[in-house]
C-alpha cells in the first residue's frame, strides 16, 4: 500500500512538472468523453420518449380493419371491399382464445364542438367503456370514462380530449357542461388525463371527443366499425391470434385468409419489438462515433506516455539499478496514465452533466426526449475509458520496465 501511495504522490508531481502537456491530454480525454456520454444520453432520451409516445396507442394492444382483398376466392373476384361490424367483435371473442378483450370502434373527421362562440373540429369516436383501458384513456379527478348505462340508454355524454377542452372551455371546469356536437347537446362527463402521444391512428386523443358506441351509431347511421381493437392474453401471442382472425373473417366475409390486404392489421407489440432493435442499433452507432473522438483522446495519452518514458529513461535506470523492480516501473508508468484519463473523465462527465441539463430545458422533450445519463450510459463509458487507460498506459510502461538499468543510464545521460 505505501508503494501505491508513493507512486500516486509521484505521478502527480510528475503531471504538476509538465502542465502544459498533461492539460492538453486531459482536454482530449474530456472532449471524447464528453461526446460519448452525450451521444448516448441522448440516444436514451429518444428511446424513452418514443417508447412513451408508443405506449401511448395502448398497452400490447392490435388494431384490425377491413381492406381490399388482392386475391380471388370462393368465385369472388380480387379488389373486393371487407367491411367488419360490431357483431364481429364477438364472434372472435368466442371463436378465439388468445384474446383476452376485444371492441370495436367508429369515428368519423370533421365534427363541429361548440361552447358558446368557442368552436373546434374534432375526430368524434364512438367506443364502449373497454376501450378506455385498451386505448389507455383515463379520464381526469372529478370525471369519468363512459360506463354500461351510458351505452345501454343511448346518452349524449361525451369525453374530451385534453387539448379539446382547452380550446372549449379554457382554464374553467368542463365537467357537467354542455357541449354542442353539431346541433345535439352533451353532456361532458370526463376530461381525458394528458397522456405522451406525438401521433395515433387518425387523430391524437387529446385532439379527439370521446361518446357512447350506441350514440354514435344512432346520430351517424353508419353500421361499419372503424376498427376491432384486440388485446391478447400473451403479447408473444399476437400474431398467432392475427392469423385466427384473418381465418375466422376469411370463412365469414369469404375471402382467403391468406390474402395480406383483405384485412388491415397494426401489431403494436410489433412495433415495441421494431423500437427495442432499432434503438440498439441506433445507440450502438452513437457510441461507436463518439468512442471515435475518445479513442484519438487515448492516442495522445499513449504518446504523451512515450515522451515521458524517453525522458526519463535516466530515471528508470537508476530506480532499477538501486533496486526497484520492473513491476514498479510498471506500476509507475501505468499510474500517471490512469490519472491522466481519471481526471480527463471526470472533466468530460462534468460537461455531459450540464449540457444535458441545458438541453432539458429546452422544449423539444415531446419529439427527442429528455437527454438521460443512465446507469447504463456511465458503465458503458467506464468501460471504454478503462479499456483505453489500459492500452494507452501498458505499452509504454513495458517498454519502460524492460529498459536495462546500464544501458538506461547511458542513454539517459
């Protein structure tokens, strides 16, 4: 231990002695640490957010419409248009095990909201109460989501986007009041709890207005869903249970199962796979191009190191022929490297803390995220700031410890 004290106290008098050149690799150091953390920082930033805006289409949930089938089947020709019902939802409800819940959802562009002189257009849909746990649409303390009674008795209540009540009603409760859609009047029984969602399926939720599946059926007199909104027992089960449907609707609707188009279908468990592999690779890029900039940090550590084992060759010499070991030598030399890059690292952390910081205040957090220093991100530099401590340090120190103490002197003198 008092070998390693007193070789620590010796590197740093040695860095104290040449200021100028251990500055310049500190700075090199800190730079390429700097670019590999807030590379990564924001890489997991933009992880997060899109993960976020992902979950905000619902939890593992799977969107079916119909389409046009591109295959003639059973005497029909192709280009044949599929439209699907209500009553759809639950015949595959019964006819296919691997899903856990099931509804189907209307909605239309264009519907008029008013408050007074207040108006907005609106993409109106038309749900039953399951749809606010698939959809994750949760209504704000003091409202609800519609309910049983409300689809049973055809009431004009209505749920509001979030950013659809500001246009209507601004900072004021909306909850009991009366909304015009059209010319009918509703009653706002819920506001819709903000919710990270940068895009959706026709109209994000804050943007649309929410009203009982049999209401809109009745005030719209249309009799196609939009969509049948399914959420399996196992996400790893999706597919298996997209295959069922197209099988089940293929036999109904007369069209071959194994036509790609009859139907439409978003796996948004799919898409989380997508995402997950996606920004492996997009981080990996990230740090291979900022560990570029700390790799040619470690260059110059390594050639700082060489001029300093040729300037003191002398000295190696003379610690060797009164005694001291090649390991100390060794030592010595990788020593001064490790604390060259150590205090290149903690400057570069330094740095990456604040620039994310600055960047967080910043309002981009909805499209890239807020840029995160996670655990992961520091291990990962770690790891490569040892990797090059190492490699940078161990060939001079070998070369410096394998000097022949005679041949050192002379040199050296």
């Amino acid at each position: 231990m008092g070998r390693l004290l007193q070789a620590f106290a010796q590197a740093i008098d040695n860095a104290r002695g040449q200021r100028m050149r251990t500055a310049l690799t500190v700075l090199g150091i800190a730079w390429g640490t700097t670019a590999v953390v807030t590379l990564l920082a924001f890489g997991v930033g933009l992880e997060r957010q899109m993960m976020v805006n992902a979950q905000g289409m619902g939890d593992g949930i799977v969107l079916v419409s119909g389409n046009r089938t591109t295959l003639s089947h059973a005497g029909f020709p192709e280009g044949r248009r599929i439209r699907l019902v209500e009553e759809d939802a639950d015949l595959l409800a019964r006819e296919i095990p691997e899903i856990q819940s099931i509804t189907p959802e209307y909605g239309s562009w264009g519907r008029h909201l008013s408050v007074g002189d207040r108006r907005t257009e609106v993409y109106l849909t038309g749900v039953e109460p399951e749809y606010g746990e698939l959809r994750n649409v949760f209504a704000q303390d003091g409202g609800r989501f519609l309910n049983e009674r409300d689809i049973a008795h055809n009431r004009r209540v209505i749920v509001l986007g979030d950013e659809v009540k500001e246009l209507l009603f601004g900072d004021e409760a909306a909850v009991g009041r009366e909304v015009m859609v059209g010319r009918s009047p509703f009653t706002v029984v819920g506001v819709m709890v903000p919710k990270g969602q940068n895009s959706s399926y026709n109209a994000r939720d804050q943007d649309r207005a929410f009203i009982p599946i049999t209401t809109y059926r009745t005030m719209v007199g249309n009799r196609y869903v939009n969509w049948l909104l399914f959420q399996p027992t196992d996400p790893e089960l999706s597919g298996v249970a997209a295959d069922r449907i197209r099988e089940v609707l293929g036999r109904k609707y007369a069209f071959d199962s194994a036509d790609p188009n009859a139907l439409s279908v978003w796996d948004t468990n799919e898409m989380m796979t997508l995402f997950k592999y996606l920004f492996i690779g997009f981080n990996a890029f990230l740090g291979i191009v900022g560990s570029f900039t700390l790799v040619v940090g470690g260059v110059g550590v390594a050639n700082i190191m060489f001029v300093v084992v040729h300037e003191r060759t002398r000295e190696f010499g003379i610690r060797r022929a009164i005694g001291a070991r090649r390991g100390d030598i060794l030592q010595q030399v990788l020593l001064e490297a490790l604390l060259i890059v150590a205090a290149g690292a903690l400057l570069g952390f330094a740095l990456s803390l604040l620039l994310t910081r600055a960047a967080a205040l910043l309002p981009i957090d909805e499209f890239v995220g807020v840029p995160t220093i996670s655990p992961l991100v520091v291990g990962v530099t770690v790891g490569l700031l040892a990797v090059i401590a190492l490699l940078a340090g161990l060939l001079p120190a070998r070369r410096a410890a394998r000097l022949d103490p005679a041949d050192a002197i002379r040199l050296g003198a």
